[in-house]
C-alpha cells in the first residue's frame, strides 16, 4: 500500500492546483474552504501552502500552514480520498514540521475535531499534544482540541 510514496513530489501550491483541491475539500469536509480561501493563503506573506504531487501529476493532497515569528500553525490538511492510508498525510505534515524547524519556529499548533480519529492519530504519530480545548468551534457545536508540537530540546534536523 505504502509503494506509492516514491512517485509523490511535494512542491508550492500554485493557483492552478485549485480546481483539484476544491474537488478534494468539498469532498473531506463538512464546511470546505472556498476558492478565496486558498487565493487568500497564496498571497500571504506567511503562508506557504504545499501539495503531494503523484508523478502522473495528480494531487494526492495538500497542506495550508504559515509561520509567524515563533509559531508554526497548521490551518488546512486533506488527502484524495484514494491516497488515504498510504502516508501521504504523513508526509505533508513531516515536511511542514521539518520547514517550520528551519524557519525558527518553537512550536506548530493546529485545531482538529475529536471525532476525527485519523487525524488525531496523523498528528500523535508526529508528537503534537493536546493543549487546550475551543469550546463549541465548529459549525456543529463540537468543541476543537488545540493541538501543538513543541521543538523544544529538538535539533533543528530531527523534526521527524
Ligand atoms: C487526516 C488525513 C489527512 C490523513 O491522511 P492520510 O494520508 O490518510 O494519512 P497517512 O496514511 O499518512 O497516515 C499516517 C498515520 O496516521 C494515522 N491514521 C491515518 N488514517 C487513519 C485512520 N483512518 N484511522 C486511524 N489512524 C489513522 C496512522 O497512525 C497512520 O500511520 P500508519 O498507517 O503507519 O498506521 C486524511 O484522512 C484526510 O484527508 N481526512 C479528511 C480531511 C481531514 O480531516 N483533515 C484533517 C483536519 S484537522
């Protein structure tokens, strides 16, 4: 299952990814990111928004973080549903750990529902832990676990 992590090439989103991510968003959430969502995080200064490439040029996913000074934050990570389990998630957030690293960042936070067993289990594997809870933060009432990966006592080349 995992053979195809040769084949993926991880490289800057561009707009032209877009239409293959919005496909991949409507179809991994409840409440997906519009088309402006992703042109907002192309133009940040901050952000650096990434793709899997397959090597016959598909999308297998994509990840949004930004570094600010010291934190690292996580805003968005979604996989083709057909590239799920194969360590492409895996992958994309390993890369976001190791450029934040170099980029100075103390530590990376993200939100994540505690219902989304994969996710939750993607990001313990990397050594994020719970630190906090937001109440009610989704559109369904259910509350967001604050999850953060702390460099501290870490080389900058062994974030993962
Ligand atoms: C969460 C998500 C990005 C994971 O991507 P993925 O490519 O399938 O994950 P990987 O194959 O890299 O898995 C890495 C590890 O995460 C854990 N994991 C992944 N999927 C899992 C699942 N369905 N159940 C339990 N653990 C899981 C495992 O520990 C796995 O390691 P292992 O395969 O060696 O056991 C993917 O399920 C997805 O796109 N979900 C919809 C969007 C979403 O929920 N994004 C996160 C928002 S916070």
């Amino acid at each position: 299952m995992k053979d195809m992590l040769h084949e993926i090439t991880i490289c800057a989103m561009t707009e032209a990814d877009l239409e293959e991510i919005l496909a991949i968003e409507n179809d991994s959430y409840p409440l997906p990111w519009n088309r402006d969502h992703f042109l907002d995080e192309l133009k940040s200064a901050h952000a650096f928004p990434l793709v899997a490439l397959v090597s016959d040029g598909r999308i297998a996913g994509y990840i949004c973080p930004y570094l600010l000074l010291e934190e690292g934050h996580i805003l968005n990570v979604a996989v083709h549903r057909d590239f799920r389990g194969r360590g492409v998630g895996r992958l994309l957030v390993e890369r976001v750990l190791r450029d934040c690293r170099a980029g100075g960042a103390d530590y990376i936070s993200l939100e994540v529902r505690p219902s989304n067993a994969a996710a939750l289990a993607l990001y313990r594997l990397l050594g994020f832990v719970e630190t906090g809870r937001r109440r009610k933060y989704y559109e369904n009432g259910e509350d967001a676990i604050i999850m953060e990966h702390i460099f501290e006592g870490e080389e900058a080349g062994d974030a993962v």
